[in-house]
C-alpha cells in the first residue's frame, strides 16, 4: 500500500500492462487481504515492489543487467577485431562463455533460526523469488 501511494502512476502502469488491465485499487485490496491466488500474479506483484527499494532484487537485476552489457561490449570487441584483422585468431572465445568465465554473482545471507526449518513461508516465498 506504501509502495502504490508513492508510485501511483508505476503502479496503474504496471496493474494495466502486466496483470492484464485489471482495477489498480482491487488488485491492491486483493493482495492486501490475501485474495489473489494466481501464483504467477503473486510474484508479478512482489517483484513489482522489490524493484521499487534497494532490495536484494534489484541488485541481482542490476547485475544481470551489468553482465549482459559486458557481452554486448565482448561482441563489439570481437567484430571489430575480426573487421580490421587485428588477431588472426581462428579459435577467439565465444563472448558469453568469455564473460561467464570472468563474472560471477555471488549471493549470501544471513539465516535466522525461524527460517531455518523452512516453515516460515515468507523466507520459502523470498527463496522462489531469487531463484525466478
């Protein structure tokens, strides 16, 4: 509800777009009153609010973005060498195994005692998220 009133505009964007031009208030009310039962809507929505804080999501988005940029960079990189014959190298790497062979996201976390036996269900919800 906090994260709507401060971006309403993202939010009727978003309700519109992604969830299929449903009522912006409803889906909030719904979601606040635990009503919505489409998983794939559930995710939608928190990965909506994750993106709206510095969350752990969106640091893992913004690093698979940097990733993805630095094989786009390798690609440029490789034509151009291949263009004006800078490298005679018949067998030059792939860049995406270049770059898988140079990045890595390392992710931990501390784990508390309640979540540790896997009952609580917003650390088994969190775990889905990350690993979507």
């Amino acid at each position: 509800e906090y994260l709507v009133s401060c971006f309403p505009d993202e939010w009727i964007n978003f309700v519109l777009m992604k969830l299929g031009g449903q009522n912006p208030a409803m889906v909030v009310r719904d979601f606040l009153e635990n009503q919505i039962k489409n998983q794939d809507v559930l995710d939608k929505i928190r990965l909506w609010c994750s993106y709206r804080g510095q969350t752990l999501a969106k640091t893992v988005k913004g690093l698979h973005n940097y990733r993805k940029a630095l094989v786009h960079l390798a690609q440029i990189e490789q034509k151009y060498e291949n263009e004006n014959k800078i490298f005679e190298n018949p067998s030059a790497e792939d860049p995406e195994d270049l770059v898988d062979r140079k990045f890595q996201i390392l992710i931990t976390h501390q784990m508390y005692k309640d979540a540790v036996d896997g009952k609580n269900m917003e650390w088994k919800e969190s775990m889905e998220l990350l690993q979507k």
